[in-house]
C-alpha cells in the first residue's frame, strides 16, 4: 500500500510538471495539483485579450458557475490519528490546505460550537445536517454537520486561484446561507478575501431542490429566471458523488493520509474521465439548446406578436418588469413577475397557516420532524402512484421505449415503497397483524399487484379510531389529517389556477391564430392544461377522501366540499346540459376533442349566459375583480413572462456553450505552448543529461498531445459551431432538415486515437 500511494503521488507530480521546475516537490503551490475544467474562464489559460472590457450584457460569458455541497455517504472512522498516518502535500490537490494559522483546522477550532438554524421551513438540509453524527465527509472533512464554517472555508479557498468578473453559485441552503456570507467572511485572513464585488456574486438553489423550499424562494433563486445562466441546473457536484461514493466502503476505515490520498487520486480521475467525455457532451448540448432554443424563440415571437396587437402597452410594462427584476442584485427582496397572487394558498408564515403542511412543498410539521417526515414520503409515494397510473392508461399501445421508460419508473418506485415499508415498521408497528390475509401479501410485496396499485396502508387506509390508534404511534393520525387538509387546499388552489391558464389559451387561440397547423398546436396546449388540471383534480379527491376518514363530517367540508366533474370549470364557464355532456362522450369515443365545461363556448360568444352559475371552488379564492379579466390577464402575465426567460436562457446557453468549446481548445493550445517552453528549459543545475533528455521528451510528448487533441477538437466541433454562429446570427430556420443535421452533427463521436493516428499518417 506503500508503494501505491508513492507511485500515486510520484506520477500526480510529473503530469503537472513539477519535475520540469527547479524547486521540485517542495515548491508546490496550494491547489496546483488538481486538474483544471479547460472549459470554465482561467486567467492566463483560456481567456481573450482585453476580456474584462466586454460589453456588460455579456459579462456571463466570462461568469464562473460554482456548486457547494457536501457528502455524508463519504464518512470516515477514528481508526488511527495525522500523527500514525500522516497527510502528504497539505492543500496541493483537491483537498483545501489543513494545517497552519490560515489553515482549515485552525478555522473551525474558531468556529466549533457554531450551530446553524433554518429559516426555510420548506428544507430539511440543515435540519439533517446539523443532526448526522459522521466524523468527516467531501473534499474538506466536517466535524460534525454541515455548517456555514466549513461551507465558508472551501467557498473561499477554491476562488483563491481564480480571476473573474462575476460569479452564480448553487448551494441547496443558499437562500439562507448567503444571508450574511460577506459578513462571515472578514472573519477570514485578507489574502482569503472574495476579490468579487457582492452585488456581482448570485446565489441560487439547484433545479431538483427549489421545489422543496418555501414559495417565496422560487423564483428568487431559480437559474430560469437568472440572466446570464442559460440553462445551468446547479446539480453537476450532485452528479460527481454517485462516482466517488464507490470508494466509501474502503476510504471508511483507513487512517487520515491513507484516506486523503486515496480520494485524491478517485476525484482526479473522475476530473480526468469528464475532461474526455466533454469532448462530446459539448456539442451535444449545444445541439440541443439551438434546436429548442429555436422552438422556444418562434413560439415567443408569435405570442407576443398577437398580445401586442390587443394589448402592446401591457406588453412593454411586463418586458420592463422582467428585465428590472433580473437585473436588480437581490431578486429575492422584489415582487417576481413570474408567479401569480395565490389567493388561499398556504402561509410562509406558521401562525397564518390554514393547515398545517403541503407536501408538495415540503412544509414542516410543527416541531415533530420525524412523524411528519414519515407521513410526507408516504403522500410523495401516493403522488408517484397516480402519475405513473395515469401514464399507462393515456397509452394504449406505447411504444417499446416507452415500456422501457414505465419498467424503469416503476422500479423506481418499487424502491420508494421498500423504503416507506421499513419507516413503516417504526412508526406503524402492528398495523401488518391487523390486515387480512390478502391485505398482507400486498403488505409484503408478495401479490402480482403492480407498483402503483400497491396499497400503503396509512393511517387513512385503516378502517376505524380504534384499530388506527393499536397500529400507529400516538399523534400520527392527526398529524396525517393536517397533512392532508393542506393537501387538498392546495391542490384546489392548483385547479383554480389551471382552469385561468385554460381560458386564457383558449381565448387567445380562438382570436389570434388561424390556418389548420395553429390550431392544431393550440389544442395539443390546452391538452397538456387538461392533463394538469385533472391530476390536481385526482389529488384533491385522493386528500379529501383521506381527510374524510381520519376526522369524520365537520365543518371542515364548507371549505372542501365534493369535487365533482362539473365543478371543474372557470369563472366564466357554465356547466354542461346533458346534452353536451353525451356530445362530449361521443367525440371522445371518436377520438375528437370535448368541450371542457363549455370552454369552447364561453370563450367565443356569450351562448348560455343566463345558465351561467359560479362554482364552489371559487368561494374561497378571495374577493373577485370587478371583471373577470384581469385575473386571466395576470395570468396571461406570468406566462409571458415564463416565455420570455425561457426564450432568453436558451439564447444564453448556446452563447455560453459556444464560448465554453472555444475555451477548450484554447486552454490545450496554452497548455501545448507551456510544455514547449519546460522542454527548452529542462537543463536545470546539477541534473544528469540523461534525466535532461527524459524530461525534454516527456514535455515534447505532452505538448503534441495537446496540439493533436486540438486538431481533432476543432474539426469535431466545425458543423455545430457553424450552426451555433448562424443561430446567434438569426440566420437559422427550425425545420425538419436543419433539426436533423443538427443532430446527426452532434451524434458524430470521434475516437481522438483513430484520429490522431489519421494526422501522423498525413503528416508523414
């Protein structure tokens, strides 16, 4: 193991030319030894001439993306101590530098006792972070937790080496962990100081856990509603941590310099696996940013063509709007144009609660964190269900992949109901000895019942007080009904809203779109509307139902009544006659499109207004406008909005990837030119000439690699670049051709050896 680890080091050192420089291993700087992302803005490597004069409306272009987050399944055991196994090259690679007055561990022994609260009651990061009992995980061990000091230090000590204009940076807290970061960091040593003015440093909250935060940090901290970041998700250090948790199991029980040096080598490979595998990720990605980028661009245009010919003074305040709140430093303290006024919905605010929780936010349960937790999997689970029944059903005869895509759902989902069947046990401890026979087989997984019919048998499902109170602990069931009252409060709130997004669709179909091919698509977007607003139809059903059950009739049912097929209609929308109602079933049998509770009428001439009668679900929705309208205009609003930074963010991803590529060969015509000049230079004092000649030909090999893998790079790249300069030109069309030599170009994967054995036999 010895040996490993000294030809681990031994050739980590020579590949970043550390034999090729007079002070040798000891005149290592910090962080010299971790491989570089040629595609990201490196001063002195990468970067034009004259970069930092850019015109401000493309500063992203040089914008470093950075994610934070860290990794509790890489945890390691007290089985021996620095001094048994000592560390080697302190902060030379990935990890930061540990020992010394500006060190790590001198950082946090100032920051020990240091506890972090959430302020989102939507996330349970730090709740789980503050109470897992490891003793150190990632890139820079933890103590215990994951906690701003620590956050702070590897924020800090990776920006060390780097130059840049601005920056977007992705935490999962960081709504409340940027908070008071800048007043965090003057605690640090000066030469650790941010050289990036504040109100150029953005915070966001990755794509997959916005969700689960409160409402007011969506749009705030979303990369869709960011200029300048594309379409960047924030979730790539998530990505990294399925590849280095491979090596948990034996990093787990190894003393401190085994375990470093181990990790060392793993995130270099892994650096060094992406490195080639960007080579076609790039013009992959940007193939399919300028094909959707395209689709996104002629479907904008077209909107706000037909909005400006009824409306165009409405539609230049929302362009200012927008553009305002993007560029403002702190989005988070402006009212965002991109969400509507929900009258009803949940209150951030836990004393103006009407209930207590609305899983698909992801609320918090009072201060009972581990029932609640237990009760919100299984309404997740119950939600998966119902999408992935409704799925198979809507197909009929679905293709072959499509089989493959529901396989792999519902092994996705098998997994989920393992999991809620072993918290089960904890919180519902006999509720399998109070099943029948049957009931017991779905239990345990033994019945030929798929997937998203299994029953999970909560509190709800079980059929009196008395035996819900002998198979659930205490508190549970209430903790369910709460739970599912602010369910079905917010998917009534979801139906409302969809049935404003329809008749705003409807209407703007009907009275700016014309010829066989519009109304075409206008029908297929108002029946992925349908679509949405019968699940949140179904999700209501399922909450109240459950409700119904746990607190029998009360006066809860004025609020949520029964959800019936009729009630599902628009303010101006009146109920179907019988009539309609059998001319509806016909078409749907016939394959035709149904009326929707007279949408096609009510939004064209007032036919049947006399009949028209206001349905229950809008009681609660607080106090109408004088006319109808301007509810639907607001929501005409948003989805403008939602177009525009869709339409712009796809713009932005081709200019960032195109820059990105460009980046690429340029970083390994530096690095070629670098080699070059260690090669003239490999005479240093006292070497042997035979030590001369190995290093002169190493750094002679390494430079034409560089200049080979540039060659393949740029003939590679060539059709989709010229692709991307016509689509930033306004010179490209969407139509099917152009789509598909697009995508052919992408798909052409070249084998850099094959290629690069073409070159030599050229050349010679």
């Amino acid at each position: 193991m010895h040996i490993v680890r000294q030809w681990r080091e031994v050739k980590r050192m020579k590949r970043f030319g550390r034999g090729h420089d007079a002070a040798g291993v000891r005149g290592t700087k910090q962080g010299e030894l971790a491989l570089k992302c040629r595609a990201c803005p490196q001063t002195g490597w990468n970067l034009p001439d004259n970069w930092e004069t850019i015109d401000p409306f493309f500063r992203y272009l040089y914008c470093l993306f950075l994610s934070q987050d860290a990794n509790f399944r890489l945890s390691n055991r007290a089985v021996s101590s620095e001094a048994l196994d000592p560390i080697w090259g302190d902060g030379y690679g990935y990890f930061c530098k540990r020992e010394g007055d500006d060190g790590y561990k001198a950082h946090i022994a100032k920051n020990v006792n240091e506890q972090e609260v959430s302020n989102c009651s939507g996330f349970q990061a730090m709740f789980m972070a503050n109470t897992r009992k490891v003793k150190g995980n990632g890139i820079g061990d933890l103590q215990v937790g994951e906690r701003y000091s620590n956050m702070d230090f590897l924020v800090v000590s990776v920006l060390l080496v780097y130059h840049v204009l601005c920056m977007i940076i992705s935490y999962d807290i960081a709504c409340q962990y940027s908070i008071h970061f800048w007043d965090r960091m003057v605690q640090f040593p000066r030469h650790l100081w941010l050289k990036v003015p504040p109100r150029e440093v953005r915070w966001k909250v990755p794509n997959f856990h916005l969700p689960a935060h409160k409402k007011r940090c969506h749009a705030a901290y979303s990369f869709h509603y960011t200029r300048g970041a594309g379409m960047t998700h924030g979730e790539g250090v998530e990505q990294n941590w399925s590849f280095s948790n491979g090596a948990a199991a034996s990093t787990k029980l190894m003393g401190p310099g085994a375990r470093q040096a181990t990790l060392e080598d793993v995130f270099g490979f892994h650096n060094y696996d992406r490195q080639l595998a960007m080579h076609n990720v790039l013009p992959k990605r940007l193939a399919v940013s300028i094909k959707e980028g395209l689709k996104h661009k002629a479907a904008f245009d077209a909107f706000t063509k037909g909005l400006e010919a009824s409306q165009p003074e409405e539609v230049a305040a929302w362009r200012k709007r927008v553009i305002e709140w993007e560029a403002q430093p702190h989005p988070e303290l402006g009212e965002s144009p991109f969400e509507l006024a929900e009258e009803g919905r949940v209150s951030d605010d836990p004393s103006q609660r009407k209930s207590f929780c609305v899983p698909r936010a992801g609320v918090e349960i009072e201060r009972d964190h581990t029932q609640g937790s237990f009760v919100t999997l299984g309404l997740q689970v119950e939600e998966t269900q119902r999408r992935l029944e409704v799925d198979v059903r809507a197909l009929k005869d679905p293709s072959t992949s499509q089989r493959l895509e529901f396989t792999k759902r519902r092994t996705t989902l098998l997994r989920r109901i393992h999991k809620f069947r072993q918290i089960q046990a904890v919180y519902m401890p006999s509720v399998r000895a109070l099943l029948s026979e049957a009931q017991q087989g779905i239990y345990d997984g033994n019945g030929d019942q798929l997937p998203e019919a299994t029953r999970l048998f909560m509190p709800s499902e079980l059929g009196n007080r008395e035996v819900r109170g002998r198979a659930c602990a205490t508190g549970l069931a209430e903790i369910e009904a709460r739970m599912r009252h602010g369910e079905a409060c917010d998917a009534l709130e979801a139906v409302r809203h969809g049935l404003r997004a329809r008749t705003m669709t409807n209407r703007f179909k009907l009275r700016n779109w014309t010829g066989q091919g519009a109304m075409t698509r206008g029908q297929a977007i108002l029946r992925q509307i349908n679509i949405k607003i019968h699940a949140a139809k179904l999700r209501y059903r399922y909450a109240r139902a459950a409700l119904l059950v746990l607190r029998g009739h009360g006066s809860w049912e004025e609020e949520l009544r029964i959800l019936a097929d009729d009630d599902v209609r628009a303010l101006n929308e009146r109920a179907l006659t019988a009539e309609e109602k059998a001319q509806n079933e016909h078409w749907t049998e016939l394959g035709g499109a149904v009326l929707e509770g007279g949408v096609e009428r009510a939004a064209g001439v007032a036919a049947g207004e006399g009949s028209h009668t206001l349905s229950w679900i809008w009681y609660t929705a607080g106090r109408l406008s004088d006319e109808s309208d301007g509810k639907l205009l607001d929501a005409l609003r948003v989805e403008w909005s939602k177009a525009y930074s869709r339409a712009k963010r796809y713009s932005e991803d081709v200019r960032l990837l195109r820059e990105e590529m460009r980046r690429t060969v340029a970083f390994g015509q530096t690095a070629a030119v670098m080699w070059d000049e260690l090669a003239a230079n490999a005479q240093l004092p006292g070497s042997e000439p035979e030590v001369v000649e190995g290093r002169r030909a190493y750094a002679c090999e390494r430079a034409a690699h560089e200049r080979r893998t540039c060659t393949v790079l740029e003939k590679q790249w060539a059709g989709i670049l010229v692709k991307a300069d016509a689509y930033l030109e306004g010179t490209a069309s969407l139509d099917a051709e152009a789509v598909v030599t697009i995508e052919i170009e992408a798909g052409e994967d070249l084998d850099p050896e094959e290629e690069e054995a073409r070159l030599e036999a050229e050349a010679d």
